[in-house]
C-alpha cells in the first residue's frame, strides 16, 4: 500500500459518471496530487444507501465501465475498493432466488433465519417471529430502533424473518405483492457466504483493487446472548480467514470500525496486523483550532509514531464527521462543546434512535464545520498531510464545499448525510480549480507526493508551544517541517534534502 494521498469520491461525484472523474485526474492542475483513489461503491449495482446496498459487484453501466477503470489504474493511480462483509441487498440474486423458491432455495441458510438462530431462546409472537429473553436483548449493540430483523413472504405464503442490521423499505405495490428493500445480513456460518467472498475478493482484484475497505465487518459474526458487534475472538478470527484469501490476490484489508478511543479497538486491529482508519484525526483538529492549543493532536500523533501504527487519516468523508469517537481521548466537557460547536454552524446530529450520548456523528462538510473559514481549511489540510499515516481526501472538501441544505431536503426524513455529498458538474469542478483555496490544497497534495521525506519508516516529530504546532519528518532523504499557528491558521512549509554518499 502506497503512502500518497488518496482521493475518495463517488463515481459520479465529479462530472456525473466515472469518466468525468478519470478526466480530473488527468489535468495538469491535479497531476501528482494524489496517488490513489477510493471509489466508493456506487460504482457497483446497488439500490439503497447510495451503493452500501449491494445487488452485486458487477459494474454500474449507468455509471462506469472497466475501460475507463482501466484508464485510471493505467495513470498510476491504485484503486481503493469497498467489500460489505456484513451483508447485501434483497435485489441481490441469492435473496430473490429465497423468495422465489423459500425452504427449496439453496441459499435458504445463506442469510441469517432470525428464528434458527434464537430457536429455544426466546417465544414466539402473534407476528410470527421470535422474541429473544430480555436478558440476551440487553447485550446486543442495536443499530435501529425495534428488533433488527425483516420478515418475507415465502411461496407458501408463510412470513419468514431475516436479520436485517442496517437500512430496509417495505413498500405496498398493491394487495397481492409487497416490495422489499433492505441489505440482509449474511450468515458467515455457511460455507456458500464463504465461497460468496472468495468470489468478491477475487473479483474486485481482477477490477485493480490494491486496498479493499472492509464495511461493517464487525457486526458479521452473531452468536446468542454476544453483543453481536465486535464479538471477540470470533470476529478476529473472521478477518485472518478473510485475509488469507485476501493475500494471494494482492489485496490489503482495511477494516472499518468506529469505536471510542478509551476502548483500544484500533489497537487490536493493529496488533493483528491490520493498517486501521484514523477516525480521531477529524475531531482532534477541528478542537486544536477550537482551543487554539494542539496539545491533544500531538499527543495522538506521538502514538501513531511511537507505537508505528500505520493509519488512513481524514478530514470528511460520505459519513459524518466522528466525535464521539473522541472519548478517551479528549475530556468529554470539550467533546461536547465541540459538538455544540459544530451543530452551531450548521451541522446535524446523528444519533442511535434518539440514544445521543450512545452513539452519534456530526453530519456536516469539514469546510463548514470549522465555520467556512478557507485559512483554516488550508492549515486543517497542511496538519492532515504532516500527520503520521496515509492521507485521505473527501473529494468535497477539496472543493471548499458548505453544507448542502437543499439536498438534504430533497432527501427527506434521514437525508442529513446528502449535507456532504454534492455532485460537482464538469463547470463547477473547472471554476473551482481556479479558486486559491483549491490550487493551495493541490499544490499542498503534490508537496506531499512527491517529497521523498514521507516515507513509513520516516521519523515524526510533534510539538506544540502555545498556538503554534510543529512537525518534522526526517528520513535518510531529508527533512519538512510544517508550522501552523491554530490562531491565525497560517502555516508555513519547508524541505530540505541529505547529502547521501
């Protein structure tokens, strides 16, 4: 895995399609700015939650073609990939052939029978399912409100109900048909989900993937009376068999996981041997500015270089921007204020069913989080690229996006992700790439490329003296040094090569 900057990014994020993401990246303006790219995947067949619902990983037509990936690879860019370990769509092909032929089907254990998987641990209810003891309910980590679970029709007209953690609609057609929609969660028990992943790995190696991005892999392995979430040693044990397939092809796992940072999940991940997403860094940054102070980043940054944790860090991304993570880390008085903060310029709160304080994210573009202030952008950006770890870069907040309010309308109840993620159409991309704030980031971007100083092995060092943060790289090759004052968000760069023999 390269440590340059990657670029994340819908493929129609940028000129409607992935060819008008392929020319982008063939500009004079943005050569060397990044070295890798995390399409996320609305690139494949999907119908919900904008590709996070996976019909299959055949390419979208509408959208992209392996020509023009083809074209990307072959610029020098690495493709970043998603995998949705935990499950995929009712339109996939496995769940309709369940509904179309039910007990017959032989994908009938292929997801998860919500009543198999309680039998004798629960009673039976009027709506034909099972109601789990109140006991094992308390342990389980719930991603909706109710009971996760959506119940079919079988052709013998029998209700039978699957494990859906994540997004589902159920919408009357008309009396005799009922639709549904949800990402059914797959049981990792059966030996077909097995042969299922080895396909996708497969297949996404054979698209150019180098980095694959594991989706909610810790909700995957399910046990009565576990928290269903992160169960240990089971889940470790899911990702080494994932990675054994992985490896031969080329591949690289990135799980993706949030977790508080008193909770130490992205040192297990570590010790296992897996780089991990620095999903602190967003948070951290925007309360050093808050604080004028960057004692806390520091701290963070000193952890990642000691312990040599290798990171893909952030600013946003297509999620919200994750501050309760920061538990732990930052007393929680300042993580709320941050918060508070945050929602004070434009930001909405995302919560677990109206539980705040169990868990949530700030949905907001990084540009408005920290007041549409395009100095503090900069200097946010500067940090980021000096910070130890791999760099990823939110398409948006390249562009200095603000908070998108009428796509978040449009979207309706739930729609408060659309916030961050506005299309930019070929003449929005091209009057951008004239704004300072834009050629900055760039010039900032390929500072970063194509200094040989950022290296893994290279040495950081963090300081923070009043408002003023300091960071040095040090390899064999040379220095940089970045000075930012979280004041004035100014900040300055600087380079200098060894004399090598």
């Amino acid at each position: 895995m390269n440590y340059g900057a990657m670029l994340n990014v819908y493929p129609d994020s940028i000129g409607g399609n992935l060819r008008g993401l392929s020319r982008f990246l063939s500009l004079p303006k943005t050569e060397k700015a990044f070295t890798s790219c995390y399409l996320l995947p609305s690139l494949f067949r999907s119908d919900l939650d904008r590709g996070f619902s996976l019909i299959s990983y055949e390419l979208d037509e509408k959208l992209a073609d392996e020509i023009t990936l083809s074209h990307i690879r072959d610029s020098g860019i690495e493709l970043t990939l998603d995998f949705l370990v935990n499950h995929i769509s009712v339109q996939s092909p496995e769940f309709q052939d369940v509904l179309k032929n039910g007990k017959d089907s032989p994908y009938r254990d292929f997801f998860v029978d919500w009543n198999r998987f309680w039998e004798g641990y629960g009673t039976m209810t009027e709506a034909g399912y099972l109601q789990p003891e109140a006991s094992l309910l308390n342990q389980m980590f719930f991603r909706k409100p109710g009971l996760p679970l959506l119940s079919v029709e079988f052709p013998d007209g029998r209700l039978v109900p699957y494990w859906n953690t994540f997004y589902q609609q159920v919408n009357p057609q008309n009396p005799r048909e009922t639709r549904y929609l949800g990402q059914m969660d797959l049981n990792v028990c059966s030996p077909l989900v097995w042969e299922y992943y080895e396909k996708t790995l497969r297949q996404l190696a054979e698209y150019g993937a180098k980095l694959i991005r594991l989706d909610a892999f810790a909700y995957a392995h399910k046990a009565p009376g576990r928290r269903n979430f992160l169960n240990e040693p089971e889940t470790w044990d899911l990702l080494q068999r994932l990675k054994t397939l992985a490896e031969p092809l080329g591949l690289t796992l990135l799980p993706e996981i949030h977790a508080a940072y008193e909770e130490q999940v992205y040192r297990k991940l570590h010790s296992k041997g897996y780089p991990v997403y620095d999903f602190f860094l967003p948070g951290l940054i925007l309360d050093a500015f808050r604080r004028e102070n960057g004692e806390y980043l520091c701290r963070w940054g000193k952890e990642l270089q000691e312990d040599h944790i290798y990171a893909v860090n952030m600013l946003g991304c297509h999620d919200g921007i994750p501050l309760l993570d920061l538990r732990g880390l930052l007393p929680e008085t300042d993580i709320q204020e941050l918060i508070q903060l945050t929602v004070s310029r434009g930001g909405y709160v995302k919560d677990l069913h109206g539980a705040k304080n169990t868990y949530y994210q700030v949905n907001a573009t990084y540009f408005s989080a920290l007041g549409e202030d395009e100095q503090r952008l900069l200097a946010a950006r500067a940090i980021q690229l000096f910070m130890p770890g791999k760099p990823q870069i939110w398409y948006l907040d390249l562009f200095a996006g603000k908070n998108d309010y009428a796509a978040m309308e449009k979207a309706g109840p739930g729609g408060h992700k659309e916030l961050n993620r506005t299309n930019l159409t070929t003449k929005q991309v091209e009057d951008g790439l004239s704004r300072y704030v834009v050629e900055e980031q760039l010039r900032l971007l390929r500072f970063r490329n194509t200094c040989p100083v950022f290296t893994e092995d290279a040495e950081v060092k963090l300081q923070a003296e009043g408002s003023v943060l300091y960071i040095t790289w040090r390899n064999p090759w040379g220095t940089a040094c970045l000075t930012a004052d979280l004041k004035t968000a100014k900040y300055h760069l600087e380079s200098q090569k060894e004399m090598r023999e």
